[in-house]
C-alpha cells in the first residue's frame, strides 16, 4: 500500500509553464482522475509522476522516498504507466509485450516466476487467449488491455494511464474502466489517469482532480466538483449536472460565447 | 488457483516455450548452414578437391591423431581458402548484428549499418588514401585506417549533433543523412581531381571485396564483432523496450539515451572493423535482419544473434557465388550479395502474410 504526496511541483519548457506549484495526495487503493481542458497538464503531470519528464519539487513514497532521487529502474517497481496510444509498436507477441513489463525485476534470463507473473496477469486481464498473437493485430480495447498488463506486470504500487479509453467504442471504454476499476480494488494498487469523459470519470474514480492552465483549480469527489459553475469555468461549457443513479451526469448545453474553443 | 487454472497455465508457459524453442532451432540450422556453406566453399577453386578432403584438412590441424590431410589440400585449404570464408563469416556476422541494432534503435526498417553516414565516410577516407596518399597512418594500413577513422569520425559527429537536439531516431537519421551528403561530395570532388587509375580503384574498393582477406584481418573483424554482439545481446531488453516507444521504455526503466547511443556506438564499431578491410559491402546489414525478424520475430534475444548467423550464410553464400559464377574472373561480392539475397528476400516478403515489421 502507498500513498503518494506530491508537492511544489512544477515543470516548464523554457519561460513555458506547463505545471505550476501543484500539490496533492493520492490514497491507496484510490482512482484519481485528471480532468480539465486539453493543455491544462493533464497528460504533463502523468508523466512527471514517472519521471518521464523532469520536473522541480517533490514526489514521496508514503510520505518517505522520493521518487526524484530515485534511478529509472528503482521508480519502474514503484509505477507503472500506460501510454495514450500503442502507436509505434514494433511487431511483437502480446505474450512478449506482458513479458516486458517484468524488466525492473528480471535480469536477462526470464525466470520461473516472471512467466508465472505473465500468465496470471493474462488471465486476470482474459488476454490470454492470443497470447501469442501479434500484438498489432488486436483491436484497440484488446491492445489498452495488454498495455495495462504490461504496467500490472511491474508489480507497481501506482498505476498511471494516460487517456486509457480514448480511441475506444462505448462498450471497450465501459470495459477498461471496469477492468482498471476492479484491479486497483482487487490489488490495493491506486491509479491516477487523464480522462477527456467527464461521465466516466465520475462513474469510475473516487477523487477528481481539475487542471485549468497547468494549476490545480480543485480537488475532490465527483459529486462535489462536477458542478455547472466548475464546468463553466474549467471548460467553458454550458452544462447542466443532473443525478443518475446517484452519480453526478454532465449533459453539455452549449461553449460559451466569447470562449475561445481550442 | 484451482487446479484447473493450474494445468492451463502451464500450458500457456508450455507454449510459450515452444515458441522460444522454435527461434533456437533457427539459429541452430543457420549455425549447422554455415559449416555445411564453409565446407562447399573450400573446395571450390582452381584446385579441385572434395567436402570430405577440407573437413578433414581442418580436423586434422585440431586432431592431428584422428584426421590425416595432404601437404598440398593443407596449404589449400589454410593458406589460401580458409580465411576467406571465415572473413566471410565474421563479416557477414557483424555486418547483420550491426544493421538489427541500427533497426532495433531507430526503430526505422530502412535503417542498416551506414545509415549514420558510416558508409561515405569510409569511402572518403580510402579515398583519400588512394588518391592523394594522405592519412592518419602511414604504409600498408594507410587505406584501412583512413577508412576506420572516418568511419568513427563520422559515429561521432552524428552523436554530437544528435545530443544538441536530444537523440532520438529522427534527430540521429537526419544528422546521418547530412554527414552522408557531406563525405559523399568530398568524395566525388576527389574523384574529380583523381587520375582514373585512382578513380577505378576507389570505385573497386566502393564493391566491397573479400579478395584481400587474411586470417590477421578476420581474426580483427571476430573479436571486435564478438564484443560487441556479445554487449549488444546484454541490451537487447533495453533495445526491445526501446521498441515500445521512448516513454514507455523510459517507465519501465530504461535510460534511452544512453543505451542509444551505446548501442549506436557499437554498431558503427563492428562496421568499421569490417568496411575498412573489405569496402563497403551493402545489403546484408538492411536485408538480414529483415528475413531474420520474419523468421524468429522481433525478441531482440534472439533476433541478434540469429540475425548476424543468417548474415554470415548470406554473404558467405555470395561470395562463393562471386567466386564461381565467371570463374577464373572473381566478381567483387558486394554485386552478388544483393543478387543472391534479393530472391530469398522478396519470397518470403510476399509470403508472409503478416506484418513483421
């Protein structure tokens, strides 16, 4: 179980600041999910968290280690990550893309345990039936699903995806939610991930985080943020939020005039 | 686990392991393809003798009690042909490991062994030796060790401008790209002040040729390749992680610069090594690893190694071609690599159904 504290943290190209000053907590067993505008940083503090990009301030281990003094190898046992997009995939089997997920922990022999690990994940994933297919083959839910299997297969304590259900149809968007969701219940691991779908978003996490221009403008349930005068601020949209089934539903009325749309 | 779930999962393990076990039978018929071409390829010649006469030739030198040999097939076999095809071996060897590397980094399947310019930058520097007698060495090894140095030269040159930009493929495709264009004009302007004599013989050192092949010189290309396969095949996780994109690579703990430029570095090691001995042979460092990515996949674990024995069989089997075909005239084996492989290439281009690539 961990719990990861970020603080101060920032990161920026040049005079460019893309994250400014964030702080925030991320519980076990918890799903935290960014929203807001395209280039409000979703995706930027996705990938600070992994220490893809380097950024200033710090990222503590249950309030201990940071990640920022941590090497490459030691910060992929604690978090793994999820692409957008598989784009750029060389040809491999599903089978050897789950297998590389082991490489924080294996040598250059795959052990006993490793396969073990692959397989079990495989199941648990019910990738394992084209186990041996060529991974750009599949469709795009069962290609979100392998890449999700191969971060599970890291043995992280955070889970970090990055718009798992963009690209995907309506059925393979509610299945991947439901897959992360009963993952992160069924491990103890806590997942942060970049969402565009404000509905998914509150049908599936238990914390919001809204970003507006690379600051955090709030945090906490859906129920308390996803409200008309947060929307119309964040995205500058005209939304009315009605209550289904006791979560909150965003039905978009209209941009707002004047609102530049980006 | 139910024990049902238990026996399933050992049959995913089962069949997994069937699948590996069918990449290291590739390589073990490559291997027992070599020795097989090797003992074909040492009997053809002037002085005709058999198979059996060249393996017992070789056993005999290892087993002096078991195997008996001639004077006459002994000198034949060590003095004269058996370098030859141990060059062949060695250099087909490095030069396919060299080009899966450069593919496997670049992720980019038109990449091979000059893609950094490596090839004109040779060129330029045996050139230069042969046509205005200037270089960093003196006497016999003027033209190799122009043709080394240029070769690292230009490695490093790709490197230092490639690291301004940060190195990723693009940046280190297009950087080679512009040291290719620049030691290609240099090469043609000396060839434009060259006597023809000169010309003709940079155009002959350009062919690629394994007519000047000695067992100093492959046993050069064997270790230098053998090092840096054997670093190489240490990476070939990094390397396939690299396969996966940067940022995923970098979340499962790869430090991608470094490895790229390791592997990049060692790549243009073992292609120098063997270019400034015999030119620039071309298309085994593209076309090898194709076949061999096809046959046994994408695992760099084994793509390398088996990469670099179908490369030998390859160049091996073009230079006695190369040999034979005009025979007595000895065709350089940079024109047969490509006649001989290009065939064997688009067969199986056309019959694979799926994308390797």
């Amino acid at each position: 179980m961990v719990r990861i504290t970020i603080k101060n943290l920032s990161f920026g190209y040049g005079s460019n600041k893309i994250l400014d000053d964030l702080n925030l907590v991320v519980g076990d067993s918890e799903i935290l999910s960014l929203v807001g505008p395209n280039g409000s940083g979703k995706t930027t503090l996705i990938k600070c968290i992994d220490r893809i990009l380097k950024p200033k301030g710090s990222i503590l281990l249950n309030g201990g280690r940071d990640l920022q003094s941590m090497s490459r190898q030691e910060v992929a046992k604690y978090i793994g990550y999820v692409p957008q997009s598989s784009s750029g995939v060389l040809s491999t089997t599903v089978f050897d893309t789950v297998l590389m997920g082991r490489k924080p922990h294996m040598g250059w022999r795959v052990g006993e345990e490793d396969l073990d690990k692959v397989v079990e994940i495989m199941k648990l994933l019910q990738i394992d039936k084209f186990a041996l297919k060529d991974f750009n083959e599949l469709s795009g839910g069962q290609k979100q699903s392998v890449l999700i299997a191969r971060a599970l297969c890291q043995e992280p304590k955070v889970l970090l995806l990055d718009e798992p259900t963009s690209n995907l149809d309506l059925k393979h968007q509610l299945g991947v939610m439901e897959t992360v969701r009963s993952l992160i219940k069924k491990t103890g691991v806590s997942a942060v991930m970049a969402i565009h779908d404000l509905n998914l978003a509150a049908m599936y996490s238990d914390k919001l985080l809204m970003l507006k221009d690379g600051k955090i403008h709030a945090m906490g349930t859906p129920e308390d943020l996803l409200t008309q005068d947060n929307i119309r601020s964040i995205f500058g949209v005209e939304a009315v939020v009605i209550n289904n089934f006791d979560r909150p539903y965003v039905v978009p009325l209209g941009s707002l005039k004047g609102e530049a749309c980006d | 686990m139910t024990s049902d779930d238990a026996i399933e999962k050992g049959l995913l393990i089962d069949e997994y392991s069937q699948f590996v076990g069918r990449k290291l039978l590739v390589i073990t018929v490559s291997i027992l393809g070599i020795v097989a071409l090797a003992g074909i390829a040492a009997t053809l010649g002037s002085a005709n003798i058999t198979p059996l006469e060249v393996y017992s030739a070789i056993l005999a030198r290892f087993f002096p009690g078991h195997f008996h040999t001639t004077d006459f097939i002994n000198t034949i076999v060590w003095q004269l042909r058996l370098h030859r095809v141990l060059m062949a071996i060695v250099a087909g060897f490095g030069l396919a490991v060299s080009g899966t590397a450069m593919q496997g980094i670049l992720k980019n399947p038109l990449a091979s062994p000059f893609t950094l310019g490596i090839a004109s930058a040779a060129t330029f520097g045996a050139s230069l030796a042969i046509i205005l007698g200037a270089g960093f060495v003196s006497g016999q090894y003027l033209i190799v060790g122009n043709a080394f140095i240029f070769t690292m030269l230009a490695s490093l040159i790709v490197y230092g401008l490639a690291k301004y930009k940060g190195i990723t493929p693009e940046t280190m495709i297009l950087a080679g790209i512009a040291i290719m264009y620049l030691f290609s004009a240099m090469t043609s302007f000396l060839q434009y002040v060259g006597e023809s004599e000169e010309v003709h013989e940079v155009v002959f050192w350009m062919m690629g040729s394994l007519g000047r092949s000695s067992w100093d010189k492959a046993f050069i290309i064997f270790a230098v390749t053998l090092v840096c396969t054997l670093v190489l095949m240490i990476l070939s996780w990094d390397i396939n992680a690299l396969g996966a994109g940067d940022e995923t690579a970098k979340s499962l703990g790869v430090n991608v610069e470094v490895v790229r430029v390791t592997c990049m570095m060692l790549a243009a090691l073992i292609t120098a090594s063997i270019i400034c001995f015999t030119g620039t042979i071309g298309f085994i460092g593209l076309v090898a690893p194709h076949i061999t990515r096809m046959v046994v996949g994408g695992d760099h674990r084994f793509l390398i190694p088996a990469s670099g024995f179908i490369g030998a069989l390859l160049l091996l089997g073009a230079d006695t071609v190369s040999r034979t075909i005009l025979a007595p005239v000895i065709l350089p084996v940079g024109i047969m690599t490509a006649f001989t492989g290009v065939p064997f290439f688009i067969y199986l281009f056309l019959k694979r159904r799926k994308n390797y690539w």
